[in-house]
C-alpha cells in the first residue's frame, strides 16, 4: 500500500469509464467487415459474435489498429476527468492538486486485447491476450510495469459497486502461470440491464443514503443499471482472486461519494 501512496484514511477517486459510442462504432464497423470475412472464406462459427479474422491479415491489422484507437479515446477520457477532478479540489478546498497529492496511482485498461510476451508450455512466445470484463495483473519484475512499481508488481483495480467500493490489489506470479496475467475487472453481473427495469431507483438512491453515501445522477434509468443488487458479492469474488494466488490483497475504498453518468 505504501509504493501506491495509500494508506488508512486516504481519499481516494476512482474513475471508470472507456470508450463509450466510439468504441462501440468500432466494434459494429469490423463485426461486419469480419463477417463477411468468414462467409467468404467458409468459416464456420458456432456464434456470429465470435467473428474473426486472422492477426496477420489486413482486416486483422486493420482492426487491431481501430481497437487501440479506441482505447487510445479512453485514456483520454479518463485523463480529462482527472484533470477536472484535480480542478474541482482546488476550486473548494482552496489548494493546489500538486500539494494535496493528487497523482494517478494507476490507470488500467479492461476489454481489450494487447500483444504480449508469455511462457507457454515453458516456452516464450508472443501471444494477443484477450482481456473482456478482465483486467492485467503482472507481478513484480514486468518490463511493462512503471520503474515505480516494477520491483513491487502492478496495481489491479477491482471496481465495485456504489455500495462496495473497489479493491485495490497487486498482480502476483501465480496469474503470470495461470491466465496470462489476468485477473477479474468486478464482481461481476447477476441481473442483465433489462433485468433492472424491476429495481427502483429512489429504492437505490435511500440505500446508498443510508451508508452514507452521497450521489449525484445523470438518469434514473443510469442509476438503476448499475445498482448495488445488480451485481454479485464483492468480497467473495476477490477472496477467489486472492485464493487462487492470481493477486493479492492490498487496500479496500470505502464510498462516500458517487457520481453516474
């Protein structure tokens, strides 16, 4: 907790979001352009939605380029709320995001597919890991850790939900042996979005008020698609993590306050 600048008692936020429509249009654009691909080269697929097209073909390059694009937009994204975060700190607390320490302890990528140098059945080779509701987690000694963290390993961010608040672990060896250093981004769904039509969103708005837990919304139907009973249990699925050797243990945030867009 120490090399990530946490400790007990500090305020911490956390910011998820990605590439929204533009990531998207990406994604539609080339899973029609794939299939074509495979109808025309008779490829037979048990899903449509599992569409592909070789690493070493145009169309592969050609959307492995607009993936990296898209999360290119994330980053930016993220960036630019971070940056008005810093200002918003500043603009009430009356001092400079530099001198309360407000520096990005990690900034992560979840649902994409990164090339990638691994141990296969003890051999090193160059594979793309798909990561899809999944995170990296590399262990200490990584070359594409930050020097900051190289000798320690890589932060993972777990989100939670508005109730939970997210996990902060560290990627440990045994996701390096296992899963190609990856691990889990959240809990998790149990009730698809349709699903939540059910839940009430002053029901969720009382619920987080009662934890203490201020909230600011862009929509009632935004608020209710990411509510608390929408998605598993934080605590036992970061125990598996954990259990399993895939990370460790570093720090939990508590919520205080959440802002849905």
């Amino acid at each position: 907790a120490k090399a990530y600048g946490l400790k007990q008692g500090t305020v911490a936020i956390t910011v998820h979001c990605g590439s929204r429509g533009c990531g998207h249009q990406i994604a539609t654009d080339y899973l029609q352009e794939m299939e074509r691909y495979i109808k025309k080269n008779s490829v037979r697929l048990p899903d449509r939605q599992l569409a592909c097209a070789p690493m070493d073909s145009r169309l592969g390059e050609d959307y492995y380029k607009a993936m990296c694009c898209g999360a290119n937009y994330a980053w930016a994204n993220r960036q630019m709320i971070t940056h008005w975060t810093r200002e918003s700190f500043e603009k009430v607390l009356g001092d400079s995001a530099e001198s309360m320490g407000m520096d990005v302890v990690y900034d992560v990528a979840h649902n994409i597919a990164k090339k990638e140098r691994h141990q296969v059945d003890g051999r090193s080779m160059d594979v793309l890991v798909h990561r899809k509701g999944a995170t990296r987690a590399f262990s200490a000694g990584r070359p594409e850790i930050t020097m900051k963290y190289r000798d320690v390993g890589q932060p993972v961010i777990i989100p939670g939900d508005m109730s939970v608040g997210p996990y902060i672990l560290v990627g440990l060896p045994g996701a390096m042996e296992e899963s190609f250093g990856t691990t889990c981004h959240g809990a998790g769904r149990q009730m698809s979005r349709k699903a939540t039509n059910s839940i009430s969103a002053r029901d969720v708005e009382a619920d987080l008020s009662g934890r203490g837990n201020t909230l600011r919304k862009g929509s009632d139907e935004g608020l209710v698609e990411e509510a608390p009973q929408a998605y598993k249990d934080m605590d036992t699925v970061v125990g598996v993590v954990c259990t399993s050797g895939l990370a460790g243990r570093v720090a939990k945030l508590r919520p205080v306050g959440v802002v849905k867009g």
